[in-house]
C-alpha cells in the first residue's frame, strides 16, 4: 500500500473519525476529503447532524480556497498539502447564529486539520504536541465563546479534548471524569482494539486536577509512548479545567446579564482570571475592530482601551467611566464603560460600553448653540444700540438738506447718506441671518 492510500485509510481510522466528527460539530460544518483530481474520499457527514437533512453533494471549484455555493450551502475548500484537499461544508438548514461567520468558521477548522495533519504523516518533532495542544486550547475557547457555554457545546469540546488527547498519544483511549455543578459526569473516546497494534503499552496513565469551577480526573488508557503521554497529561488536564472555569463564567454571565447578552448593541467583553480574552459579542468585534479568532485569549489589559488601567490595577470590584476614548479604526468612538472584577461567584473579568459617541456630540452641539444664542443676544442688543444713533444722524441729515446750503454741503449730505444706507443694509442682513 502506498502512503497516500496509506494516509486515506489511516484518517478513516475510528479515533479520526471520532477526532473529525467532534471538529465537525463544534464548527456546524460537514468535512469532505478529496483528492487532488477531485476524487472524493470520504465524508464526515452524509446528513446534518441536527435535524437529518441530506446534504447536497458539493462540487468542488476550479481552484482551492476559492468560496462557492452548492444549492443554498456555503462552501469553501482547504488544501492540506498537494495530495489532499477538504471541502468544507456548512449547514445552512440549522444555522444557530453565534458570533462567527462561514469564512471564520473555515479558517478554524483549517488550522486544527493542518496542525493535526502533521501528526498523522510523521512529521511530530520532540516538542510539536504543545503546538497542537495550544492550537486546540485557542479553538476551545472561540467554541466557547461562539455557543456561550451551553451545556452542549461544553461535551462537545471535552470531546475534541480527548479525541486529540488519542491521537497525539497514539493511545487505545482516553477517559475523562468531572464533577460541575454537584453532578459526576464521565466522557470517553476510545480506539477499537483492531487499530491499537501488538505492541501497544497496556498501561492507564492518570492525573487529577481540582478547580473552582470542576473536579477533573483524566486517563490515558495504552499510550503508544508512555513517556510522552506523561508529558501531555498535565497539559491536557489543564486544558479540561480552563475550559470548566471559561464554561462556569459565560453561564453566570448569560444568568446574571442576559439583556445585555441577548442581541445588544453594547460592547461584552468577558476575561478569566488570567486577564485573557474567552467572549466577545459582536459589538465588541466592531467597537474593538477586531475578528473574534484574534481576540479570543488576547490580554485584555493590553488593549488601548478606557477601561484597560482599571483591569490592571483591580481598583474595586465595579469601576465605571463616562465619555471614554475609544479607536476604533481611524474613528474616535466615546463610550461610556463598566468593569466587574472577579467575584465569589464569578471567576472572571467583565466589560461592558456603550457606545454614546452620537449622543455626546449631539450634547457639544447643544451646548454650543446655547452658547451661541447667549452670544446672539448680545449682538442683538450691540445691533439695537447702532440703529439708534444712525437714525438720529439720519435725521440731522435730512434737516440739513431741507433748510438748504452750498452745494458742497449738499455732496456731504448725499455721502452721509449713502454710508448710512450701506450700515443700515448690513444690520438687516444680520438680523436675518439670526
């Protein structure tokens, strides 16, 4: 057998299969593997995986990378390498909103199938699987933070944990128990013993871990390489508790602020305990002019925001500020902003602002105009007192021309008057203009 046929039966592996559905369903999307001559291989899904419908067969467009429509399901196409490309497909028949958009969706689910491609093909160095770990810790939390933390997304990527947990350890399985909530829940993901080889190690390695949020005991059951299993249990059981405390502090928010969650025009930031970015709704995408994959475990303290020096010093635990400076783009927004600090019961940061930039400058020009209308009736007043002495002069004037003279004084009477005529037209022009 050759290496790509090799590579193909490998990924129809049960513990792949099992790795892919679980990416698959995180991300709402369907993966199609083809070949370079546009062969399909195998599919993730046949029907959607929420409501059954059969998804369309996608045709694949004349270049990878480029987005298409099949039927009325977004498409778009990733090359793994110059053998393989995946197809990605979305289910428009249950799309249940969230924050990221298909294209985000896809640039997801590209990075976790490079980086565990790699795996697969032999090319793991000595310290590659904390890549893997950390690039599977960054779609943890925007999974987290797209779904909110509901109960369903949550198994869903304990799932993906312990299906990359299999395939980076080469293990027969992995199993993972917690306590959340005053109940024991356990998780497994095992490898058929047909796809385990002979000289696999028949040893369970485990690790447990407690956190404000969950109780996590993790096994590796049969590691290809008990050494390196060891190295990556820590690490993947670290992982399980930061997804238990990102998953308790978005349920307390969604219970304690859901008017503000629910479709809001406000900013929402929320942070763990760590000052690291694990929800943005997409105010805060606009007001903060950045994607949500780049936002999600950014520091929050290094944001340039109002706000930023309040997180930094812990000053209480609500600070407020109005009419803050807010750069969005090239753009100035004034925000007025709230920051709770952690609390007994939440274990995170939360941001909140408004963004009062309209309402603000509608204030300046308000304030402006009264200002103005002071100013105004001064001017009034100045206007009042000139026409009073140019009547009174045209009135000299016209006595002077009557009781007759020179001719010469008759010129001056005639300019005097002109000059008067010019000032008098200037004050109705002002007076109009008010």
């Amino acid at each position: 057998m050759n290496r790509s046929c090799a590579t193909i039966e490998f990924f129809r592996l049960e513990k792949w299969r099992q790795f892919l559905e679980g990416a698959a369903a995180s991300l709402q999307l369907n993966l199609i593997f083809f070949s370079v001559e546009k062969k399909e291989l195998f599919s993730v899904y046949r029907h959607c995986p929420a409501c059954g419908r059969e998804l369309p067969a996608p045709e694949l467009p004349g270049g990878a990378g480029i987005a298409v429509t099949a039927g009325k399901q977004a498409l778009d196409v990733i090359r793994l390498d110059s053998e393989y490309l995946v197809a990605v497909q979305g289910f428009r028949c249950c799309n249940s909103g969230g924050v990221l958009e298909f294209n985000e969706k896809v640039d997801i689910a590209g990075t976790l199938l490079k980086d565990f491609y790699n795996i697969l093909i032999d090319r793991v160095s000595e310290g590659q699987p904390l890549t893997e770990l950390a690039t599977l810790h960054r779609i943890n939390q925007v999974l987290l933070s797209v779904f909110k933390g509901d109960n369903n997304t949550l198994k869903r990527v304990l799932n993906l944990i312990l299906g990359a947990t299999v395939i980076i350890a080469d293990a027969g399985g992995c199993r993972l128990e917690y306590s959340a909530e005053g109940q024991r829940h356990t998780l497994t993901s095992v490898n058929p013993p047909s796809e385990t080889g002979a000289l696999r190690i028949s040893r369970t390695i485990s690790t447990e871990l407690q956190s404000a949020a969950a109780d996590v005991t993790l096994e590796i059951i049969s590691p290809g390489d008990l050494e390196k299993a060891g190295r990556l249990l820590g690490h993947l059981a670290k992982e399980c508790a930061v997804t238990f405390e990102i998953h308790t502090l978005l349920k307390t928010m969604e219970a304690k602020l859901p008017h503000i969650l629910n479709a809001t025009d406000s900013l929402v930031v929320a942070a763990d305990k760590n000052r690291r970015i694990c929800y943005a709704n997409k105010a805060a995408l606009s007001l903060l002019n950045r994607p949500l994959d780049e936002l999600i475990g950014f520091p929050v303290g290094e944001l340039d925001t109002p706000w930023r020096q309040s997180i930094l010093s812990e000053t209480g635990q609500v600070s407020k500020g109005t009419r803050g400076i807010l750069l969005c783009g090239f753009e100035e927004k004034l925000v007025d902003w709230e920051v709770y600090s952690p609390t007994d019961d939440m274990s995170g940061y939360l941001i909140t602002a408004r963004d009062r930039t309209d309402f603000y400058r509608l204030h300046d020009l308000l304030k402006k105009a009264g200002d103005h209308v002071h100013i105004w009736a001064i001017l009034k007043i100045i206007e009042h007192e000139i026409r009073n002495p140019l009547t009174t002069f045209r009135g000299l004037l016209h006595i002077i021309d009557m009781k007759g003279g020179t001719p010469e004084i008759s010129k001056y009477v005639d300019i005097g008057m002109s000059e008067i005529k010019k000032i008098t037209l200037l004050l109705d022009q002002f007076s109009q203009s008010g």
